[in-house]
C-alpha cells in the first residue's frame, strides 16, 4: 500500500470481504504452487465511473484488500485509496477477465516553505495466486511519467507508505534511487528531501513511531503475515530484510516504511530500463 490518507471522519473498523460475485477457490490469495499470470489491464478515471460500476468494483477491489489488512470498511477503503478527484485506476485481470489487482493513483501538491513539490501516490494490491508486480509497476510508471509532463518543472516524487516487505522489496528493486534505502547512493532522505516528506506525511495525518521518522503508525493491521514467509523472493531479499529490520511492528502493530522516490526522468527512465530488463530475462 502506498499513498493513503489516514480517516478522519471515523474511526476504522474491520470489514469482511462483500464481492460482487464470489471469488473462485484457486483465488484465495493462499500463495501456494505456482503463482498465474496477471492477463491485462483496464485504466479508469474513478470519478468518471457512474454509479452502478463504481460500487461494483468497489466491492471487487475491497476484497482484494481484505485479503492483507485488518482496519478499514469500504466506507473508508474508497475514501483512503479513491478519494481524490484526480484518483486513476488501472484494473488488473486473469484470462478470464476476473478482477485479481488494482493499482490506484492519486496526486498533490504540497507547499514546503517557499516551494511546491508534486507529490504522487500509487497503492497497488494484487491477489498473491498471481504474478503482477512488474505489470502494477509500469502502470503506475505510466501514471507518473503522465504527471511529469503535466508539470514538466515542478519538483515531483513518488510518496509510498509500505506496509508489509512486499511493495518496499518492489520499490527498491525498480527505482535506481529510493529513501530511505540500504543502498549507499540513497541511504537516509537528503535535509531538504526530509522537510518535503515531514509536511507531506502530517497533512495526510501519519504520525511516526518512536526514533525513527519514517516508521509511521497506521491503523491496518496484517491479517495474515505467512504468504510473505512463504514468498521465494522475499525470503531471498535483501530489500525485504532491511524493511523488516527497520519496521519491526509490520505484521502485528500496523506499523509502516514512508518511502520517497524522485520521479526525475533518470529515475523513471532506470526503472522502465530494469522492468525491460526483467521481462528479457524471463523470456
């Protein structure tokens, strides 16, 4: 998850899974055997959906959520992730058409001081049966590439809130530069990078937790932290080790990794060239 904004008109509550139509048994989000492929995309502006297709997949898209996190209703679900006027969506489906992910996207600006800064969000959650990292990736590439030539001098980034090692492992592995970062080209946000980020996370409401500025609390709660034990490719990661390390609370206290990516044309450009690179080499 990245990029929501804490509820303020009431308190969350936990809500169960209420769908449109029941997901297939192979969906579950169990993690288990090998994981399918995310078939095509779908982009919408969520504003401009009438009313009868919004509740639809609101439903669709809540359950997927559901399936990761204890604390909202869709109430506050789609006044969290679709809130904004500017919210774009890109819908993710199996072959056969059925919702499995979403990515949804959302944009600020945000006065620091004397300056503007463009402040762009993507949460992006993807049923764990199936594939879709480098797919949610380019959309919202696609989406930030769109922003960048809306406001061609406008100093601009990406801010995520990850919850879990999942997104942080996908960020980190994408974007050649990421704060903060175990790397040593990024490491800690830059003085300047860090006032942007602490006027950015107070006007959505995150508070941070103990020492550590960008360890935020969050009102979500993990429902089940074992497909990310079970997950290859997070148990092999470097990138997933350091968000463990440093956000302890991950999986039992609702705590989070505010993450600030540059989205400067290098920065963009690195990371189509590593998802190109990926998709060759898989080939």
């Amino acid at each position: 998850m990245s990029g929501h904004r804490k509820p303020q008109s009431r308190p969350p509550q936990t809500g169960g899974p209420v769908c449109a139509r029941p997901a297939p048994a192979h969906r579950a989000g169990t993690g288990r055997g090998a994981r399918l492929s995310v078939a095509s995309s779908e982009r919408l502006r969520w504003q401009a959906l009438d009313t009868q297709r919004r509740d639809r997949l609101r439903s669709l898209m809540f359950q997927i959520f559901d399936r990761y996190h204890v604390g909202f209703d869709q109430v506050t679900f789609e006044s969290s992730l679709l809130g904004s006027r500017n919210c774009i969506v890109h819908l993710l489906y199996a072959t056969d058409r059925a919702l499995v992910g979403f990515v949804a996207c959302q944009f600020s600006i945000v006065s620091e001081a004397t300056s503007r800064h463009g402040v762009f969000s993507a949460a992006v959650y993807i049923d764990t049966a199936f594939k879709g990292g480098s797919t949610a990736a380019l959309c919202g590439l696609r989406e930030a590439l769109r922003v960048r030539c809306r406001y061609p001098s406008l100093p601009l980034a990406y801010l995520a809130i990850a919850l879990s090692p999942a997104p942080y492992h996908l960020y980190a592995t994408t974007m050649p530069r990421v704060y903060p970062s175990r790397r040593g080209h990024s490491g800690e946000p830059p003085q300047r990078v860090a006032r942007v980020m602490r006027t950015a996370l107070a006007a959505r409401g995150w508070a941070h937790v103990g020492d550590d500025p960008w360890c935020i609390s969050t009102p979500l709660r993990c429902r089940d932290a074992s497909w990310v034990r079970r997950s290859r490719t997070l148990s092999e990661s470097e990138e997933a080790q350091y968000y463990a390390a440093r956000v302890p609370g991950w999986a039992s206290a609702g705590h989070a990794l505010a993450v600030w990516i540059p989205l400067d044309l290098s920065n963009i450009l690195g990371a189509i060239w590593r998802l190109a690179a990926t998709r060759l080499r898989r080939q």
